[in-house]
C-alpha cells in the first residue's frame, strides 16, 4: 500500500465547489489516499466521490475540542477514517504547563469517545508548539508526555522548522507516536505565502523523510501561487522518486 497521501485543505476552494472533479483530479496525479478536511461537513461528498475514484481516507482532520465529537468519529467511522487529527490549538494555549496539560486532558477524553467507533485521535501542530519553550522543552514535547499512548501526531515537518526546531531530530525523539507527516517545503514564512513543491525549499526533506520510515506522507500546501494540482504532482513525483 502506498504510504502517500494529499490534505484536501490544499484545494479546499475548488473542493467547497466541485468536490467530485477535485476527487477525480486528485486521483489522475496517481494518488490512492487523501486527508480530508471538515468531516461532518463533507460526509456526502466524501461518501460518493472516495470509492467512485479509487481513493481512501486514512487519516482526516477535524475540529474536536468544542466540536459535536461523536458526531465527528461517527462520520469518520462511516468513510473508513481511521484517525481524525485535531488541526490547531491557538498559540497562547502552549504558553504554560496549565494550558498544556488542559489540552491533553481534553484530547485524552476525546479519544474514549472516539474508541467505540474504531476511530483514534491526533493532533498536527503548527509553528507555535515549537517555538514556546517551557524548562528547556517545546511545548509540544510537554503535551505528548500527557497524552495518552493511543493518541498518535501528525508532524507538520514545515512548522516544526518554521519554529526553529530541526524536523528530524524532533521525528526522532517522538518515534512511534508519529504516525503522519506533512510533506511541504518553501522558505518558512509563516503567513502561508512562498510555498512549493517538495524537494524545491528550505526543509532538509531527505532527513525528514528517513527519521520517519513508516509514516504517512500527507503533501499540503496552505497556500500556492500557481497551479496547486501541478504542485501536488510535482511533490507526488518526489516522494516516489525518493522510495
């Protein structure tokens, strides 16, 4: 099975327009696996258009702390999902050990929930997590020693760096726990702009990808100037050409 995938938040304008032909395209580049995005939201198109194009849904994100949960791992549960991965905490929530610990707490409870539907939790960090440093630890390193053993990371290897830690190392230290990683590259800007295909920025992606051998490689583009289905291709190509 390939262990390649694409988060559909890449194409997220033409997926609110016309998920179907995003589906079809997406599986033309030659991709068997997506990460969708909005999952209650997007069941019905999620429903019909995965199997019409040969495609399944692995892992999904999906707003859960103050979300309708079970309602979320219910939707999961029906397309096949088999983590649904938590997309953002908000920056000032990994400034002390109180607020940490809350999240992990909350994330903890959300994964009991999601157990019964066959469903597991993650979480994807952003630039944040890293960047705040409490005792000589990021913050993200903190709320992993909370988190329950059944709750799995999806390390967006992109923000990790853009928060100044060395992506590699980071997937080291964690180990097992990852069990996705978002392939992007660019020049670390952290307002999304300046984002290419993968092999084509700043990530020592080699590195990356050999610190973590049995993680989903999720390619993502928050934003891009240019044509995003060339884009997706063209890191497509790369992680198939580094195999």
């Amino acid at each position: 099975m390939s262990n390649h995938s694409v988060q559909l938040y890449s194409i997220r304008q033409d997926f609110a327009v016309d998920p179907a032909s995003v589906l079809r395209r997406v599986a033309e580049i030659g991709l068997t696996q997506v990460e969708p995005y909005g999952v209650v939201e997007n069941v019905e198109a999620l429903r019909l258009g995965l199997p019409a194009n040969g495609l399944t849904a692995p892992t999904a994100h999906a707003r859960l702390l103050g979300a309708d949960q079970e309602a979320v791992f219910a939707a999961a549960a029906e397309l096949g999902i088999g983590v649904v991965i938590d997309p953002l905490v908000k920056p000032e929530l990994w400034l002390d050990r109180a607020d940490i610990a809350a999240t992990a707490s909350a994330l903890n409870d959300a994964a009991k929930l999601a157990s019964p539907h066959g469903v597991r939790v993650g979480y994807h960090n952003h630039w944040w997590e890293l960047e705040s440093q409490i005792d000589g630890r990021s913050a993200l390193e903190l709320f992993v020693d909370q988190l329950d053993p059944e709750i799995v990371l999806e390390i967006d290897t992109y923000w990790a760096t853009a928060g100044g830690e060395n992506a590699a190392a980071l997937l080291g230290r964690l180990g097992s726990r990852v069990h996705a990683i978002h392939v992007k590259d660019g020049g670390l800007n952290r307002d999304d702009s300046g984002q290419v295909p993968a092999g084509q920025g700043q990530i020592p992606l080699p590195e990356v990808l050999a610190a973590a051998p049995d993680a989903l490689h999720v390619i993502e583009f928050d934003a891009f100037d240019g044509d995003v289905y060339e884009a997706i291709a063209a890191s497509y190509a790369y992680l198939t050409a580094a195999e």
